[in-house]
C-alpha cells in the first residue's frame, strides 16, 4: 500500500482572523481520523476472520436470523460463482416500492433498510459548533460551496457540512470511486452482481460519524453507538462480504494496493496507481483490469 501524500503546509495554515483557533483545531484532528481510517480502507493486511464472523454473526441475529456458514475466499472473482441466488440492487429495488413482491424479504434488504435507519439516528444526534464567523446564507436550497476547508469554516460554512465534505465525501472518492467501482467494474462482464457490502472500504461513511463523536459534535444512542462500532469493526478487519440467508461470502482483503495523491484534491483523496504494474492484485493472484479514464475534473464535488 502507497501512503497517501500529506497535505500542502498552505492548506493547513490559518485563513482570516473571523476563523478561531479552537475550529481550526477541530478540523485538524477531523483530518487525523480522515487519516487513520484511509489507512484501513486501503489495508492489505490478511483479513481478521475471527472478529470478521463474529460481527457478521450479530448483523444476522440483529435481523433475525441464524449464525450464517462463512465461506472465505481470496478475491472477488473467486466469489462469483458462490452468489447464484443473492438479491442484485434491480431486486432490492422492489422492496421498497409500494407493491412489495410476495414472501420475506431477502437478508440483505433487511440488512440495506437497518443501515438506513442507522445512519437517519445518527444524523438526528448531530449538532454543530459555533465557528465564530457569520453564518454562509444558502438561498433556494442551494448547496454549500466547496472550499479549502479552512477558508470554508472561515466563510461560515458550518463545521458538520465541512466535515461531510472533508472526511465522508473525500474518503468516498478515495475508497468507492478510487478503489470498489473499477472493481466491481471489472466483474461486470460476469452479469449483474449481487448486492455487496465493502468491509475495508465503507470507512467512508464509518469515519465521518466517528469523527463526529470523537470530536464531541454528536452523542448517539448506547444501540445506536454499538453497531457503529460493529461496522467499523468490520471495517478494520475484512475486504468485501455478500450476505445470503444460510451462507456469507466473504472476501479477504487484497495483498496489493498501491495509489496515488489525485491531483489537486484539498483532502487528500487518492487513486489507484495509473501506469506500469496492476495497482491491485488478490491473494489468489487476480489483478482486477482498472478502467484509467481521467474523471471529468479531480476537485471535491458537493
């Protein structure tokens, strides 16, 4: 794994007197939980198969079901041909429309509709810190600016949207468009694949409300906090998983990842390695070919 590249000393240091330097403060240990959790989203160290099953076997009692049968393999490829039969996202879809198809609903849209009511709960705790400077008036729901963060806080972008922008949104571009869609990508050639959960690389979603309670902005209900805490578990100890009734998939995580800084990003977001040798390659020897097609432009997008 390549470290990702540490920020500009110009991107850290303090924008007009209106930013205080508590909030400056704040973001700088916002970017040290940013920092930590990259680390496990690009881990390539050998999964915890043991904390890994344990977490799986709450998440399935915790939607009524059974301890599933754990099938590890190597690589996601080596996955495809244990997934006949699990829900695709067209599948899942249905579930949520008004007309619901007859019979339970599959595991895994237990699981989708839990996370959601989790993320709506942790939402709720959230409140914001006072920055000092005056309030960013949006007009007609229009979004945030996305601005160096610093000078963000210092226009009156609240602290929270920072945080979305700098922690959530940044390790999404570095984990999910950076790493788990050209991967996923490069399966697709085997149909549509079923519905997944990512290990490693939700650490997106997991950092930003972890940072939120480490740096005191949200205090979540005791069940609430403890399956956050299950998922990043989770996510500190195995790659990607697909839930089925009686057996669980799982994926150990890749033994090679190398990346790149983005250029120009103001979070640190990377990529995997462009040129030379496959940036990714599994413990069974898959090199997953990458799409390198440069995105449309590498600045943060709100």
């Amino acid at each position: 794994m390549t470290a990702p590249a540490r920020p500009r000393a110009a991107r850290e240091s303090l924008p007009p007197h209106s930013l205080s330097e508590l909030v400056a403060e704040y973001w700088r240990h916002a970017v040290e939980i940013r920092r930590e959790w990259l680390e496990h989203g690009l881990s390539t160290r050998p999964a915890d198969r043991t904390v890994a099953e344990e977490i799986v076997a709450g998440i399935y009692a915790r939607h009524s079901r059974h301890r599933p049968h754990v099938h590890w393999v190597a690589s996601p490829r080596q996955a495809l041909p244990l997934l006949d039969g699990l829900p695709t996202h067209e599948i899942l879809q249905r579930w949520v429309m008004a007309r619901r198809p007859p019979g339970p609903p599959p595991l895994a849209s237990d699981i989708a509709a839990g996370l959601s009511r989790l993320r709506s709960a942790l939402d709720a705790c959230i409140s914001d810190l006072d920055t000092g400077a005056p309030r960013l008036v949006r007009r007609n729901g229009q979004p945030w600016p996305v601005l160096p963060p610093l000078e963000a806080l210092a226009k009156g972008v609240p602290l929270r949207e920072v945080l979305r922008q700098g922690v959530r949104d940044a390790l999404r571009t570095s984990l999910a468009d950076g790493f788990y869609l050209p991967v996923r990508a490069a399966l697709a050639g085997h149909g549509p694949l079923p519905v997944a959960w990512y290990g490693q690389q939700e650490a997106h979603w997991i950092a930003y409300y972890d940072a939120l309670r480490r740096l005191g902005l949200a205090r979540y209900r005791p069940s609430d906090n403890d399956q956050l805490d299950d998922w990043a578990t989770l996510a500190r100890s195995c790659g990607w998983w697909w839930p089925g009734e009686r057996v669980c998939v799982m994926v150990d995580r890749p033994a090679v990842l190398e990346t790149e800084p983005i250029p120009d990003g103001w979070h640190e977001q990377v990529r995997l390695r462009r040129g030379g040798r496959p940036p990714v390659e599994y413990r069974d020897g898959w090199q997953p070919p990458i799409a390198t097609a440069r995105p449309s432009s590498s600045r943060d997008r709100p």
